[in-house]
C-alpha cells in the first residue's frame, strides 16, 4: 500500500516512519509538555525534522490517566500557531492530536495532514468526514473506560478498529490512510500492554497500516521500577519488538534515539 500525505509519499510495508510526539500541554505524563510555549514547540518540531522524523504529532490536551480535561478553546489556542507554522517550515507532514472536532477542523485549516483520534471516532464520528473532505490520513486508536473486558482482549481490540476502520473509509477516506492504533496505555493493564505487544501481529488481519505508541509509558516504568525520564531503553526495546512484528509508524518522543533503532529494526525484518 501506498499513501501521499502531507505531499510525502509513505509506502507502507517499505519501512518503519517516526512520528514525533509534540505536546503543547502543561501536564503531559512524559515530561515533556510545553504549555503554551508555541516558539518552544516549533522548535522541539523543527529539531525532531532534523533528526529524522517522517511526521509530527501536534495535542494540546493530555490524555494522561487523571487529566484534567481543557475546553476546546483552550485545546485551539494551543495547538493553531503551532501546527500552522511546522505545517509551514518542517518540510513534514503535521498530525493534529485530539477527539474534538473543532479543534480538529481548525488543525485542517492550519495545515494538518493527518487527524490523531485517541477514542477512535466514538466521541466526534464526524471526524471522519472532516478528514475525508480535506483528504487527510486518520489514525484511529483503540480507547476505553476501564480495564474489562468481555471476551478475548486482542478480539475486543480488533472489532473497536475495524469498525472504526469502516467507518472511516465509507465517509471516503482511501483505507491506505487509515491508521490503526491498538492504543497502549489506554483502557489496559500493565500486564494487558505487554500482551498487546505480544500478539502485535494480529492487527496486521486488519488489512489497514499499524501505528503504535509505547514511548516512556507507565508498564515499561513498572517492568523497570524507572520514572520516566529513564524510560529509553524499555521504549527502544517495545519498538523494536512491534518494527519486528510489522508495526508500520512509531510514535515517539526520542526521535534520534528512535530512528536509529527502528532503522536496524527494519533491515532485520
């Protein structure tokens, strides 16, 4: 499969594409957020550009457990200058990081490619004909309230994206812009974490490119008793692990770092 997003071509299956994580947040979990620091976070941008990454990923809202929720005003004035000026300068493809549909639409107007849906067109399904209409990739991530689940997890996780995925590509988005994301971190355990990372594979059923996020999250923190800060070994490692298992984007804070393991990861795979 083959997609063009943001004027760049992605052949998926080629190799492994960094995302860079971007967070225009005072309360990011990674310790990262730059509040509403705008010249901080284009140059943050700018700087992983320049160390290989293939995309950014632009949020103003954390989706750290126990965050406080922001009003989509503030989520927009957050995120507008930003993502309109790496749109403009970083020579890659922006991703507006939200599940509001306002929000959304302004990232579009600004210059966003790609729309990063944490809750997988459950909270704004017109997301999808948003994307369609400005002929924007979608990522859509697995998401739910609690840790239950009623079958077999991977199972629950690959009906939530394939509808999702359906959804998608009848509002007239090309299903080789479809990203799927099995959301790890989010609605699982620890011990959930590491069995979707385990059966990574599976989603690959679902005929769609595979994105994942593993970067400095709480279940490689508990695996080795680090704060986050200390985390680059263990999301080195799960990367690789999905590179391996045919993970398609990874999306990450440590760009260098990354592009570099992903590299090797690719040439062994």
């Amino acid at each position: 499969m083959t997609a063009e997003i943001g004027g760049q071509r992605f052949d998926w299956g080629s190799r492994t594409y960094v995302m860079g994580i971007v967070n225009v947040t005072p309360d990011s979990f990674s310790g990262d957020g730059l509040g509403a620091d705008a010249d901080a976070a284009v140059a943050q941008g700018m700087r992983m550009a320049g160390e290989g990454a293939d995309m950014l990923d632009v949020g103003g809202e954390s989706t750290r457990p126990g965050h406080v929720a922001i009003s989509v005003a503030e989520e927009i004035a957050r995120t507008e200058d930003v993502v309109r000026r790496l749109a403009r300068d970083s020579g890659v493809p922006v991703s507006i990081d939200t599940y509001k549909l306002e929000v959304a639409e302004v990232g579009v107007t600004a210059g966003a490619t790609i729309v990063n849906d944490v809750w997988g067109l459950t909270r704004s399904p017109a997301i999808a004909e948003l994307a369609a209409k400005h002929g924007c990739a979608l990522v859509l991530m697995h998401n739910q309230d609690g840790t239950e689940y009623a079958g077999d997890m991977m199972a629950e996780i690959k009906r939530f994206l394939g509808a999702a995925a359906k959804r998608a590509v009848a509002a007239g988005i090309p299903a080789d812009k479809v990203l799927l994301d099995p959301g790890i971190g989010f609605g699982k355990t620890a011990d959930q974490n590491w069995e979707v990372m385990r059966r990574f594979a599976e989603l690959r059923e679902l005929g769609h490119p595979i994105l994942i996020g593993t970067s400095r999250k709480s279940f490689i923190g508990k695996l080795l008793d680090l704060p986050v800060e200390k985390r680059l070994e263990g999301t080195i490692s799960t990367n690789v692990t999905a590179v391996l298992r045919g993970a398609d984007v990874v999306r990450v804070h440590d760009v260098l770092a990354l592009t570099r393991a992903v590299r090797a990861a690719d040439r062994m795979r």
